[in-house]
C-alpha cells in the first residue's frame, strides 16, 4: 500500500457517506439519476445505492412495502445523508406504514434526512410523531443530475449540512415586502415545505401542530386560485394565523389562463396579506428551482428582515 | 284581459320561480346562458337573474362583499329555486363572509338551493352550520345552456326537484361492484360532491361531522395520482371509515399520462378497496358529465343494491 493509497483510503473513510433512496416516484431520467450519482462521487463523498432505487411499480418506485422498505433501510444505513433520488408522489399512502422510531433513532445517531416536493409529507409525518428534524433541501436527479454542473449556491448549502458548518440563510427583500423592514422575530420553530403536499394532510395526524412558527411554502404547476384555495384551507384550518411568519418561496409555472384575467400570484398573495395578519414574505430561495437553500424543519430559528435583505438563522445544529 | 291571458297569468304565477346567481366563477360563455336562460323560461319557468348574475372581477363574478351579496340576494328572492349560473373556484374565501341564518330561513321558506362543483363548498359549509338540506344538481350554463336541449334524464331530474316529486335514483351496476350484491342500507345521511372542493375544507369549520353517511364523489381534470391523493387525505382524517358507503360518480378527463404506466382510475379504485372497508360503489350518474341526477345534500336516504342496479331513496322530501 503506498502513500497515496493510504491518503485515498483515509480520505474515503472520512468522505460523508450518502445514502440514496427512493421514497416517492419510479426514477424516470436515469441519465440525469446517474449523472447525479458520479457527480456525488467525484467531489469526495461516498455513495451507497439502495437497492431499489431504480424499481419501478406503474408510477411508483417500487409498491407500498417496497418503497416503507426502502425508508427504513435508509434509516439503517448508519450513512450521513439519506438523500432521496427524486419527488413526485406517492409518500402519503406510506405514512400509516412507516417506522416512526427507527427514523428517529437514525436521526439521533447521525443520519440526517434530505429531500423536498413529495418528501414533505414525510417529514410533517415525522415532526409530528418524533419531533425530529429534517433537511428540505435537494434531492439527487433534480440538483445534481439535471445539468452538467449543479448550482453553486445550491451546492454551498448542500455541502454546509453534509459538514455541520451551515447555520443559517438570507435573501434579497422584495419591493412588495417593505412593510416588514424591521420585523425581527427571536424564536420560532421552521417548518413547511410543498403547498400541496402540506395542505394534503391537513385533518390526519401526520398534520404537526406547531404554534408559533415560521411556515415556508412553495409548489410547482398549481394555477394561482389552486395556491388560492390551499391557502385558504391553511387559513381557516386556523394554521396561518398560528404562525409567527409565512415565507414564499417559489412557485414555479403558476399558469395564468385568459380566463383568470389578471388573477396571478400577486394577486393572491395581495388578498392573503388582507386577510391574515402574520406576515407574508416573499423571495425565499427555495422551491422547484435550481437555486435552493437547504432549511431544517423543525429547528428553532430567528428571522430578521431589513429593508434589503431577511436573514433566516437557526445557528449551529 | 282575454281568458288566454288570464290563463297564462294563472300558469306564470303557479310556474316555479328560479332565481339565477353567481357565487363562483364569472360567467365565460355567455351564449350558453342566455341559452340557458331563454330555455328555461320556454319551459315555463318564471326566471329570475341576479343584478350581478353577469359581473366579473379577475376571474370570479365580482369581488368577495359582492358575490356574497349574491348569495343573500338568492336566499332573500323568495323563489322556488335558487340555481347557480355556473361553478369555477370562488366559494372558499366566502365562507366565513355568509350569513348562513339567512340561507336557512330561505329554505325554510321553501327556497330550494342547487348548484354543483365549486357549490359544494356552499353546501358543506351551510350543512355543516344549519344542517339545511340543498341540491347538488344542475347549473344553469352547463346544464341547459352548452347544448341546444338539455339531456332528458338530467332535465326528468332537475324537474322532480321543482315539482317535490323525486324520490330517489338508480343506476345500473357494473362488474367491479359484483361483492356489493346485496347490500343494504336502512338509513344514512347523503353528502358529498367536488371531492377537490370537498377536501379543501377538511381541517376547517366548513367540514361537516357526518358519521355514518353516504359519501358520493365527482371530480374533472385531477389526475388519477391527485385523486388518490384527496381520497388518502379523506382516509387518513378518518371520514371514509366514518360513512357506510362511498359513491363515486363521475371523474372526467382524469388524465393519465406515460411515467404513470397505467396507473389510472381503476388501479386508484382497487388500492382504496383494500384500504378501506366501506363499500366503494362506482358508476353514480353524477359529475362534470351531461347526464346528472339530483342529489339531496343532507337528506337522510337508503340504498340498495343489486345484481344489476343500485337503488338511492330519500322518499318525499
């Protein structure tokens, strides 16, 4: 064994080791799954496949066992990052059927749990079970396999949770977001994730009820008044008004249709502030986007919002 | 006065009165409702179209403080029907605005409600507050407007309403209810509708705590993942064991595309079938389809069925 080999050797033992599964949605572009995964592996880190990764069952990643399987074999895994390979749909049948206290137990002995879209209906169910915190952040094809090179930004945020140094995230203020220049909020628990996955739990007990929090939201493909009437529901299910702060991230391909005349997202999130007195942020780099923060769910954070910039800080994990 | 006059005076005031309004969407087609309109009071109705029956804001006919005042408007005319001119999206922000004591006394008074689609929120909500029975049934557009004659079922329903002559509906059975042969229930309170619309208000004050109902659903342009998705939220909140039938009606145009490998209705029917215990009927003539029956939302009915028909009482309301 030579020097070099003895450096490599030393070197994989310390590259974070990535778990990737698939929770949710069969892998449909397997180009961009494997780029993904080559991509994982020549910047250092140290991948395991999960056997079912790329199985398929109609649209599925494998039937109901199957893909429960899979979860619980990321949790065993005793990798860093259990990372999953993609969203789509298919978690919200699972959730009856998860091992809560294995993922838990993961968690606690260092596995951390990454994803977004579809995974946040795992990790509601999991906050509300266990109280565990988890990554909404990449998932493997769309962050580091849709292009040749991921997003730097993207990338950074990944890297932070993989090596414990991240301790928060700002962006730039919108214009419409003036009125809460000087808004600075001490504590809250940050929780959120897909608009249509959330809402998609409301009344089941996978649904957390987290008081005085900061909610963050995105989708993809919804037309404005569906945003509207997922709103609305978190509305008058009473979970806006138990919030500290809303925060929009992106909502991409919110088709306009002629019929809508002029009913766009400025529009419903114009009527939302009238509505609800919790403040409503917009800009949050987070979404179906290829420049995504990575934000912990669950962690208690402080939120500062001046007249060019918020700053979401939740500190040393 | 000839005594043709006076007959026709004696006809118009015995001809039940409809009062059109537009809770929802505002009117697109107009041609269908003028058709509708005209075809209506060719049939002997004596119409009635709300000031704002045409107005728009954006997309919804008119803002929140006017369509609400619609809805008043309906309750206050005195008429024997108060029929949507159409659906769309625009109920959900209403709700908390209705003045659903109003409503009531109206129907006390006789004033029958109907409409369907974005109406079910009105109907859930209004239930769920005064207990009223309404009609999901017919609009005015869709229903005798976008063709030149109204389907002859559609319009045998439409007219029992008017007249309280309907007591009930049947349809023929298909193969996938075969273990349903002989089912029997004695009593149950029927709701239902848009189950896009229907699940938007679970969470919220809206939704109605029905035990031991029967359920009936129609839904248009969902795809066969998403109305999994809407009949897993149902599950996992518990309505769906809380009923002793399901009934699914019409769902039009849920597409299915290429990665859901023949994922579709029938494999979303069959998985819920496993799930759930409740017996899961298919076929009711009700939905985004020409041929619709009216259903007493609210209303306590049987249901029977049989090797080739399933049989739905409500006797005389």
């Amino acid at each position: 064994m030579t020097a070099s080999d003895v450096a490599a050797e030393d070197a994989s033992q310390k590259a974070p080791r990535i778990y990737v599964y698939s929770p949710s949605g069969a892998v449909q572009d397997k180009t961009a799954f494997h780029r993904g995964v080559r991509w994982l592996k020549k910047s250092g880190y140290h991948v395991t496949l999960d056997e079912a990764v790329l199985a398929r069952a109609t649209r599925f990643a494998g039937d109901h066992a199957s893909r429960v399987a899979a979860v619980h074999r990321a949790a065993d895994s005793g990798a860093d990052l259990a990372l999953i390979s993609r969203g789509g749909y298919g978690i919200n049948h699972l959730l009856p059927l998860l091992d809560y206290a294995r993922i838990a137990s993961a968690i606690d002995r260092g596995t951390q749990f990454m994803g977004f879209s579809d995974f946040t209906a795992l990790q509601m169910a999991l906050y509300a079970r266990t109280g565990r915190i988890t990554w909404a952040g990449a998932s493997l094809g769309v962050d580091f396999g849709a292009t040749p090179q991921p997003d730097e930004i993207t990338l950074a945020c990944f890297e932070d949770v993989l090596h414990g140094v991240g301790e928060g995230t700002g962006w730039r203020i919108r214009k419409d977001c003036a009125p809460y220049d000087g808004l600075e909020i001490a504590q809250a628990t940050l929780w959120g994730g897909n608009l249509a996955v959330l809402t998609s739990l409301i009344g089941t007990p996978y649904f957390p009820a987290i008081k005085g929090g900061i909610l963050f939201l995105e989708d993809v493909g919804e037309p404005p008044y569906r945003i509207e009437r997922m709103l609305v529901q978190l509305e008058q299910a009473g979970v806006l008004a138990a919030q500290q702060a809303i925060l929009l991230g992106h909502f991409t391909d919110a088709r306009v249709i002629p019929h809508d005349r002029g009913f766009n997202l400025t529009k419903v999130v114009a009527a939302l502030r009238q509505r609800v007195s919790v403040p409503v942020l917009t800009g949050l780099p987070f979404g179906h986007v290829s420049t995504k923060v990575c934000l912990p769910f669950g962690a208690e954070v402080s939120l500062r919002v001046g007249a060019r910039e918020a700053m979401l800080i939740w500190g040393h994990l």
